[in-house]
C-alpha cells in the first residue's frame, strides 16, 4: 500500500477481520496487524496455509461461510492496494501524538526480529482475550495445560497433547474441547464443570433469545454421549499428581461455595489435563492509553465503549473480547459497528445498509445479555483458594508459592496484586501476570474486577530490534 493508512487494526480474529472488511468496503486504507501467522484469531484458528489438506480440522470449526467470506474480502482489498496485511507482527506498544504510531516486531523470519511503525489517524484494538487460569496443587506438571491450550494444538496442528484427557474448570468451553478430542479417539475420561447447570434458568430470557447457543451445546452434549464422556456437574479438579508429567488428578464434588465437599474426593488416571475458568480480556495495549474500563460480570475489568465502540480516547475504538468476553458472532457485530464508526468519524459514507446496522446492534445486544448471564452462570467458586497448600506455586515465572502471596497480605498488607508483586515478585516474569494475575487478585481478597497490571511493552521485544528503531 503505497499511500498512508487510513486505520490500523490490531488483531485480525472476528473481530478484527470484520472491522477490517468492512472499513475496506467503505473506501478506508486499511492495516491489519496480527502476531500470528494466519487470519482468524482463536475461533478461525487453523492449521498453516501448506498444513491444512494434511489436517483436516473443519469439524472442529463453526461460521466457516463467514470466515471465507471475511478472508476474500481481505484478499480482495489486498489485490486493490488498500489493505496492508501484516501477520507474524507483535504489536509491543502504540502510543499516539498528531496520530497513533503502532510498534510492532516483524517475527517473519524468527528468531530475528524488525522494528515496524505503522501510523494511522486511527486505530482499532481487537486483541482477544487470553484462557484465565487458576492455580492448584500440581497445576505446573507437563501434561497440564490450559483448556485454550489443548484446543489451539488441535485446531492448529491436529495435536492432541494426551490419550487420556481429563478437562476442568467452568463454561460452555469445555464442551467444544471435549468433543474434539472424543471425535478423535481420545479418551476424555472426565469433564469436571464446578458450576450447576440449573443456574442458567435464572436467566430464561437469555436463553430464549440465543437458541443458536443452545443448539450448538445440543451438538457437542450428543457427541459426548455418543463417546461416553462423564460430564460431572459441580465438581473441580483440585490437584494434579506425577513425577515427569501428570499421572493423575483428583476431583472432588464442590459444595455451593466452590469448597470440595467432604468424602467425595477420588484419584483418576490421566496422562493430560485441560482446565480452564473462563477468559481474561488482553488489555495490554489499550491501558497505557488511559482509556475509561468498566466492570463486565465475570470478575474483568473490560474496556468502556459507546454503542459504536468508541473508548473514551479520541480516534481509538475497540471491538470483541477486549470489550468483554462473549463468542465469535459479538465479536463480529461489533467489529463491524466499530468500522461504521471509524467511518462515520472520518465523514466517509457507511459501509453497511440500515438493515445490516440495525442488525449489528440487535446481535450486540442480544449476545451481551448472554454473556451475562454466562459469567453469572459459571462464576470462580467462592472457594476455590480453599484447595491451594501454601506450598501450591502460584505465579510459575519466578516460583512464588500461595503461602507468599498469603503472607504479602496477611503480614505484609497488600491488598492488590500490584502490592503482592512488589513484596514477592509474582508476575514479575516472562509472562508478566497473564498466568497468575486474576488469581492473586482473588487471593488478595479483591470484590473489584480484576484489572491487568499497566506495561508499556506488551511483549519481549529484542535489544536488537530496539536498537534499529531510528526514532
Ligand atoms: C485459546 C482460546 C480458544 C478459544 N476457542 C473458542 C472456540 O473454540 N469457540 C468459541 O466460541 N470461542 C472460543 N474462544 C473465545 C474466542 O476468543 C472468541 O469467541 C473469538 O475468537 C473472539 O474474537 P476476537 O476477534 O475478539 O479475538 P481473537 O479471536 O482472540 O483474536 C485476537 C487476535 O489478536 C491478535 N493479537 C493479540 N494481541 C496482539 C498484539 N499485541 N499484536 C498483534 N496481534 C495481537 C491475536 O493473535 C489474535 O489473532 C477462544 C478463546 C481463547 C483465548
């Protein structure tokens, strides 16, 4: 693209590819950035482009006509020189003086990294969201992974990290990565969902405008009972065991706090493990700005934005999981009504006809009331800490263990993950508290949603490529 851009998209997941698209069918120069090698994000997640004939994995995928869709419209806005794709791109900071400069490391020809600025008048941050994770006794074996972690080497790779899988945590999630595993032979020897499924008829309205929703779970619950796979309401995994790997974890049925109910407790042989506790939005690039977030019902912090996704920073908008966790279609709709905004701010025409808007926003609302009352449905148990020994490692980079973190509260008094990181370093590491954040935050008593700490470099970057930055 050889004349400046008019917005830069960062993330080219639904969101992002939709946001993208739709800017381009507006008359925008567009470039849209992602740290990964193909379009997608994690619901589109797919095998590399040479990989994908070798490893089928369309069963495992749903809104493929969409996708294809969203990828010739990119295709074709690449052929008319109005769209500057950048993949393999990790956009480590964007900061914005007369317009936003986006610093990204070019990683095409990893490990060597270059310094690329992409500036626009513009930017739209599409970020996703990341697997939020609580720790237990044994969570840092091999074999235990998290649940995003055992569906992304699946999709991407036709990888099933064991032979005999148990998954745990809460959410509709689990389903999908368990009946990709069952589908493929794998012995999904338990599903251990600690919440209680008839939470959800306390929002019947919900329900009764997502039957999509329910159809899809209707399709994996009949895959699971096809395959024979326990599905164990109110139950957790609360510790893991083994020597090299993961050998074997015990589960335990859960009282109405989340506390392992007495007795019931028991040890099931595995040789890997799934566990995941819903999403934590990735809000690294978004919190320097200082942008206005707000609470989202699960415990996150998630970015505020008008109903045409405008944060409270002029000229940036944002779109999908940063904005609040909640499925592929939300993030489409929104992706799109941000572009309609992007345009509209620009004083160019609308992309989209009246209908097509007015059914955006209609998706929008409809798939924010069932995000609600997905978080309400499937909350953190109460109690969960009650299954940590103090010797349970929390934050894995620098080996902090739950005993630390209770003591930097109790004797130290800290009162938030920030003070707890000062006192003992947890998430002071590689990760920087994406692993371990959400559960110090709970651990330090917090009732607030859990806001990621602020970094001004959103991801390892070079001495190298810094130092080839000639600003
Ligand atoms: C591991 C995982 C697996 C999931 N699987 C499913 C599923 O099977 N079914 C389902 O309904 N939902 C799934 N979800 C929820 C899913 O995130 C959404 O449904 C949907 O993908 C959200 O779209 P999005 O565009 O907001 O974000 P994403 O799809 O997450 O896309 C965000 C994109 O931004 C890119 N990115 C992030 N930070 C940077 C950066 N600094 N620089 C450059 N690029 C960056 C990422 O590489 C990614 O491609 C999953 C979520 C996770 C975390």
């Amino acid at each position: 693209m050889s004349e400046p851009a008019d917005l830069v998209v960062v993330g080219a997941g639904p969101a992002g590819m939709a946001a993208a698209v739709t800017a381009l069918a507006g008359g925008l120069r567009v470039v849209l950035v992602d740290s990964g090698p193909a379009v997608g994000g994690q619901f589109w997640r797919h095998p590399p482009e040479h990989a994908r004939v070798a490893i089928p994995t369309g069963d495992l995928h749903h809104g493929l006509r969409e996708y294809l869709a969203l990828c010739a419209a990119l295709s074709a806005g690449r052929a008319a020189g109005r769209l500057d794709l950048r993949l393999a791109h990790h956009v480590w900071s964007a900061v914005r003086d007369d317009e936003f400069a986006v610093h990204a490391a070019d990683r095409r020809e990893a490990p060597r990294e270059r310094p690329v600025v992409l500036r626009a008048p513009r930017l739209l941050v599409a970020t996703g969201a990341y697997d939020r994770q609580l720790p237990f006794p044994g969570w840092d074996l091999p074999g235990v992974l998290t649940i995003g972690g055992l569906q992304a080497l699946l999709k991407g790779g036709g990888v099933a990290a064991g032979s005999r899988v148990a998954l745990g945590g809460t959410g509709p999630f689990l389903l999908p990565v368990a009946a990709g595993l069952a589908a493929r032979g794998i012995a999904v020897v338990t599903v251990c969902e600690a919440a209680d499924p008839r939470a959800w008829l306390r929002h019947p309205g919900a329900l009764l405008r997502n039957p999509g929703k329910w159809a899809e779970g209707a399709g994996y619950a009949a895959v699971l009972a096809r395959h024979r796979v326990p599905v164990r309401p109110r139950t957790a995994i609360t510790g893991a065991e083994g020597g090299e790997r993961v050998t074997s974890v015990r589960i335990a049925s859960l009282t109405s706090d989340g506390s392992p109910r007495p007795g019931t407790e028991r040890r099931v042989e595995v040789d890997a493990v799934g566990v995941g506790w819903g999403f934590a939005p990735q809000l690294d690039l978004l919190l320097p700005f200082g942008c206005e977030l707000t609470d989202s019902a699960d415990g996150n912090a998630v970015v505020a934005v008008d109903d045409g996704q405008r944060t409270t920073v002029p000229g940036l908008y944002a779109a999908g999981e940063a904005c609040g966790v909640g499925g592929a279609p939300l993030a489409v709709a929104e992706g799109r009504l941000a572009a309609e905004s992007v345009l509209a701010d620009s004083g160019a025409a609308p992309a989209l006809s009246r209908k097509s808007l007015v059914r955006a926003r209609a998706t929008v609302a409809r798939q924010r009331a069932f995000a609600r009352a997905m978080s309400m449905a499937h909350p953190v148990p109460a109690a969960w800490s009650s299954w940590l020994t103090d010797e349970t490692v929390v934050c894995r980079c620098e080996e902090v263990t739950a005993g630390a973190v209770r003591a930097a509260c109790a004797e130290g008094g800290a009162h938030d993950h920030r003070q707890v990181k000062q006192l003992t370093r947890a998430g002071m590491g590689w990760c920087q508290g994406r692993m371990c954040g959400p559960a110090v935050h709970c651990l330090a008593a917090q009732k607030r949603a859990y806001v990621p700490a602020e970094r001004l470099v959103a991801t390892p970057v070079t001495l190298g490529a810094l130092a080839q930055l000639d600003e």
